[in-house]
C-alpha cells in the first residue's frame, strides 16, 4: 500500500505503478482519489465545473484567506484579472531581464567565493524572493524579510495538509498584511494594482500572500530542481555551454521530470466519472503533475532526461484550465537566469551526494540541501 512517506521521499516507482493500475485511484494514506495519468488530469483541471478548489478542505485558502486560488467561476476571475493583467507585461521588460541576470550573476559569484556552498539558499531562494519584492513593489521590505513570511505561510500550509484539524495560526499573515499596507499608503506600484483590483482589501492581501507563495516556493524549487538535474551529468552540462539555445529546454525538462509543486487539490461537486472510475460528490480528488507529467502513454522515456524532445505534450507542472499559474513566464526566466549564471562561470561547480539532495516533499519538491564545491 503506498504511504505518504512514499510519495514524499521517492514518489515515482509508486506513481507508475498506480498508474498502470488506472489513470485515477483511490489511496487511503492520503483519503483522496489520486489522478496520475495526464489525460485524467488535464480532464479534471479543466473542468471547474465537476472538480473545484471552492472548498472549505482547501488547505491555502485556510490559511492566508479566500484568493484567485481558492475561488472558481466568476469570483475566481475577479480575484485573479488585475494580477494576470500586472505579471503579462512583467517578464518582457528588458529592465527585468537585465535584474534577472545581474541578480543572478552576483549570487553566482557570491557563490564561488565561499568554495563550498549550498545553492538553494544561496541562489535559488533569494534570486524569486527579491524579484517579487520588486515586481510587487513592497516598500521598505527586504529578501530575507519576505522568505522569512512565506516560509511561515508554507509551515502552515504543510501543517494542515499532515493533520486536517491543526488550528491555523493567524499571525503568519500579519507582517505580510502590515508590508502591503504601508506600500499601498505610500502610494508605490502596488497602490497601482490595488486600484485596478476588484476586491476588498482583505481579498487583496489574500492575493499578494497566493502571488508570494507560488513566486517564491514554486520558483525556489524550480531553480534548485534544475540545478541538480543538470549538475549531476556532466554531459549534459557540456552540452549546455556548448549550445545555450538549447537552455530553455533544460528548463522545461527539469520542470516535467520534478515539478516544485508535485499535487494540486480538487473536490467533485457532483457524482461524476473520470476515465471510467466512478467518483462522488465531496470526494477529493488529488491531481498528481508529477505522475502525469511522466505518463509513458505520453512521453517517451517518461523517466529519462532528454534534451531532444520533440512534438510531446507540454508538462502540466504550471497547471492547465483557469488555474494556469500566472507567474509562469517569469519563473522561467528566472530559471533560465540562475542557469546562465552558473554555467557561465569560470568553473561549473561539482554537487555533492547527488543522491542524498534528490528533491523530496509530499506536496512541494525540492532538495533540502544542494551542496556544491567550486
């Protein structure tokens, strides 16, 4: 039977083998049906309608409030219209790519000087973290000011994902709520953003905290991801320097094989089906990215790190449907940045123990640890 421990430490072999089962199972551990091939998937993402985030189990909405990510229909578009609207032009700004590029440069170099260095929390988190402090346009708040506020927003999530009855600890949003005030009051870009949103000023705090989040967590372990996937094969990292166009599909190869958000809840408002499994109205239904994103029926080598692939499916790891992430673009030239950087150094450095910082998380994946020397 497979355990919650199992889909956080090594998920895959369990995946594929409850994918070969069905596309959609049912596993106790985590009492939800848990969707692992990528037809189901897309099928159950796309559909609001059958299968909705409106509900009061959703963990997110529990804690930072109702949001773009906790809402469908009508009040999820206008939650979320206004901020889709201030990421699209975000990440074709020359200005950010040249941050982007400098940010990384500089925590690259930063890097080599110490030798030894653990790159995720010397480069993979704080390049998103003072890029959305940025972007947003919160005053007066520093990199490691907003880590330290998502990272509580993440504790609690986590939380109440292990155990349904914890009681959300109101304080974890409440220097994120002072910050957007005081930026708002002083009239800076997200005063801006305030004024074309259609939400109540609690609503709106609630969608800044959703926008950190996945700007943060999500880029975090997108980066760090990337970094181990790559700097493991030495072939690979040849052939990266060798041709940089062919960067962007390291990119999206890392984001399929290892997503920074592995799941993405769901609950059936109505009794309906799905690849032929009969599910009820209120059920849970847990749409695995990362089982769907190594669907053999999809992919060839499902489980293979290929830099030549060519006319497959997308990866779902950004979501698909109304929920599509709207920082999607900008995480990846943030990736893309951090890979420039390190492989544009005058040494690449060698990772440690490859298989001891493979990414781990039951919900959110990433390696606890990515230790390099230079």
């Amino acid at each position: 039977m497979t355990s919650r421990k199992d889909l956080a430490e090594d998920p895959h072999p369990h995946l594929a083998r409850l994918r070969a089962e069905a596309p959609l199972v049912w596993v106790p551990a985590l009492e939800a049906w848990l969707v692992v091939g990528r037809d189901a998937a897309v099928e159950v993402m796309r559909d609001s309608t059958r299968f909705t985030v409106d509900d009061p189990r959703f963990t997110t909405g529990q804690v930072v409030g109702p949001s773009m990510l906790s809402l469908d229909g009508p009040a999820h578009a206008r939650h979320r219209a206004a901020f889709a609207a201030a990421f699209r032009p975000s990440v074709s700004s020359a200005d950010l790519q040249e941050s982007l590029a400098k940010r990384a440069a500089a925590l690259v170099a930063k890097s080599r000087a110490s030798r030894s260095s653990d790159l995720r929390f010397d480069v993979a988190a704080p390049l998103p973290a003072a890029t959305i402090v940025d972007v947003l346009g919160l005053i007066d708040v520093t990199t490691e000011q907003a880590t330290h506020w998502y990272r509580q927003i993440v504790d609690q999530v986590a939380q109440l994902t292990a155990d349904p009855n914890h009681v959300v600890d109101s304080a974890a949003m409440a220097p994120l709520t002072a910050a957007v005030d005081h930026s708002i009051r002083a009239d800076g870009p997200l005063a801006a953003l305030r004024r074309q949103s259609d939400v109540d000023d609690q609503e709106f705090v609630a969608n800044v905290g959703v926008v950190m989040f996945g700007a943060l967590e999500t880029a975090e372990a997108m980066i760090a991801n990337l970094l181990w996937h790559v700097l493991q094969r030495r072939g690979v990292v040849g052939a990266l320097q060798a041709h940089p166009s062919r960067r962007d599909r390291a990119v999206e190869e890392s984001l399929r094989l290892e997503p920074g958000a592995a799941v993405v809840d769901r609950f059936a408002t109505v009794d309906t089906s799905v690849a032929g499994v009969s599910i009820a109205a209120g059920d849970p239904v847990t749409v695995s990215l990362a089982a769907a994103n190594r669907d053999p029926a999809t992919y060839a080598d499902p489980n293979g790190f290929s830099l030549e692939r060519e006319g497959e499916p997308s990866h779902l790891s950004f979501v698909v449907g109304s929920h599509v992430c709207i920082g999607s673009h900008l995480a990846r030239a943030e990736a893309r940045a951090v890979l420039d950087a390190v492989l544009g150094a005058p040494t690449v450095p060698v990772l440690r123990n490859a298989a001891g910082s493979a990414p781990r998380g039951l919900v959110f994946r990433k390696p606890e640890h990515l230790l390099v020397d230079w």
